[in-house]
C-alpha cells in the first residue's frame, strides 16, 4: 500500500505562505496556483522553468479557467471574473457574493464539475473558533449563485467529481471533522443527492485536504499535517499511501504533457517549517489523471 515514488521539488515556483489550488493548463504546458494570505496568482512554465506572478487586492483561494483563458475565482468578498495580462496585472471583476453568515469568512476550496459549473465553498478563516458557518456554493453556467449547497461545514475542502460526474466527493478538513462525504450528483442540475461518508481520517494520519480523481475513478486526498497523499478506491477503501518531504500538503492535481504527473502545493507552517514546506512538487503516481473542466460559462473582460 505504501509506495516509493520520487517526489521533485519545483524550486522555480518559489515558496509559498498557503499554497493552494493547482491547476494544470494544458495548452500552456504550465501550473498556475495561489498563495492565499500572499493574495497572489502564481504560473511557471514547466518547459521553461519561468515563474509568473500576478497580485490581487484580496486573497484568491480557487480559481477554473474558461475556455478563452479568463479565470472564474472564489476570493475573500465573492465569485470574480478575472483577467490575467501579460504585463503581470490581475484585473478583476465582481460577479457574485453570498451573504456571510459570520464575520472574517472567505471562500476555500474549489473547481468546476464536469458540465462546467464553478463549485466552491466558505469558511471562517478563525480555524480555532471551529465555526459551522461555511458552505459550499454552485456558480452555474447562467452566471447564478446559488443559495447554499451544502450547510454546517468547518472548513470546507476536497471538492471533486467521479469521472461520469455522478459522485461528488466533498470534505471538512478541520480538526474536529476530518471527514469526506460522497454524495450522488445529478449531471444534468447539479444537484447533490444522498450524503455518505466516504472516508474518515480519524482512521488514518493526517486530515483530508485538496483533493483529485484519477481514471480508475479512485480519490486523490492530501493528509494535510501527514505529509502524506492517500489514494482512496471508489469503495473508500485505501489503496495508496506516498510520503512527501513537506508535512502540510494542501491540493493536488494532474497535469503534464500525457496527465500522469501529480502536482501538489504545500503549507508553509508559522513554526518548526522545514525546507520543504511551502514549495510545489511533482511525482508521477503510476496512474494517470483526468482533465480538468473549463468553466462553461461566459465570462466578462475585466
């Protein structure tokens, strides 16, 4: 179950405070992620190892791209659409916001499902006071916001979809859940159906952070405080079990020319980080991964 897999740490990324939200662009052949308190945007080219960096005037915590390369982002205030220039200048629009049912809240975690729609969860950014006042929100394709999906959660994370799209996983990465839930997804609404849960981490090390899905349809979690990924079969069971150099592993995602490299952004801890925490790093898994979903909707030019 434990596999050896070399593990190359992307120093031309740079080092982050909360990296967070890789996502592989293809056609670029390069990694964009963020760095949350840092409220910046980060790409490097992976051919030539040239790092680009843009700034917000907010923290960007998840971001999907559509298909003419403007981004669909969940920041501190709501949902933007934003314009990346070649000149490093982020601008962005206000499309969206939910009504925060508590103070010093943000959007987490999230990405598109597989018809396109921008899914994407709330959470108080105070982890000690453990409040349920988080969410996980729909951005459909018509632009609309939904009300809240799915209440009560802490922290809100691990958003993914089954290759068919029919299971939405979900998971709480906080402390006192350490939880992932499956849930039966309707493709053609977008509407969740029966919650399970999928997996508990109070069985394993670590708690479940980012997350992707591979071909076989097995679920990829980051053991955030582990430094660990663990791959888990469509069964919940666990099948995978890779150490990484860096202790908080925050999301992973596929990418490279043919899918099979996993990239995974780290957190660099206030105290006792080592070398490694905060970096990037890549590994090839032995299986290769799924595309991600552009966003289907129309998005403005900001």
């Amino acid at each position: 179950m434990s596999a050896t897999v070399r593990v190359e740490r992307l120093d031309a990324g740079g080092r982050a405070t909360v990296g967070e939200c890789p996502v592989w662009r293809g056609e670029e052949n390069a990694l964009y992620w963020v760095d949350i308190p840092a409220r910046r945007m980060v790409r490097l080219d992976i051919g030539t190892a040239r790092r680009t960096e843009w700034a917000f005037d907010e923290q960007v915590a998840c971001f999907a791209f559509d298909s003419a390369g403007r981004v669909v982002a969940g920041m501190e205030s709501g949902v933007f659409a934003v314009t990346l220039s070649d000149a490093n200048e982020a601008r962005a629009i206000a499309l969206a916001a939910p009504e925060f049912p508590a103070s010093g809240m943000r959007f987490n975690d999230g990405r598109c499902d597989r018809q396109g729609r921008f899914w994407a969860g709330t959470m108080v950014q105070d982890m000690s006071l453990a409040s349920t006042a988080g969410a996980l929100y729909r951005f459909d394709e018509k632009g609309t916001l939904s009300a809240p999906v799915v209440e009560g959660l802490i922290t809100q994370n691990g958003l993914a979809w089954s290759p068919d799209g029919r299971t939405m996983y979900l998971s709480d990465s906080h402390p006192q859940r350490r939880l992932v839930w499956a849930f039966d997804f309707g493709p053609e609404t977008g509407t969740p159906g029966a919650q399970r849960v999928f997996a508990d981490l109070h069985d394993y090390a670590g708690r479940p952070d980012g997350a992707a899905v591979d071909v076989d349809g097995c679920y990829w979690t980051c053991a955030n405080d582990a430094g660990r990924l663990l791959r888990f079969t469509p069964q919940g069971r666990l099948d995978r079990e890779i150490a990484l150099p860096a202790s908080k592993p925050s999301m992973c995602a596929f990418g490279g020319a043919d899918l099979k490299t996993l990239f995974v952004t780290t957190i660099r801890p206030a105290t006792n980080a080592t070398e490694d925490d905060g970096f990037v790093f890549a590994l090839n898994p032995g299986v290769q991964g799924l595309p991600e979903p552009n966003y289907a909707g129309v998005l403005p030019v900001a």
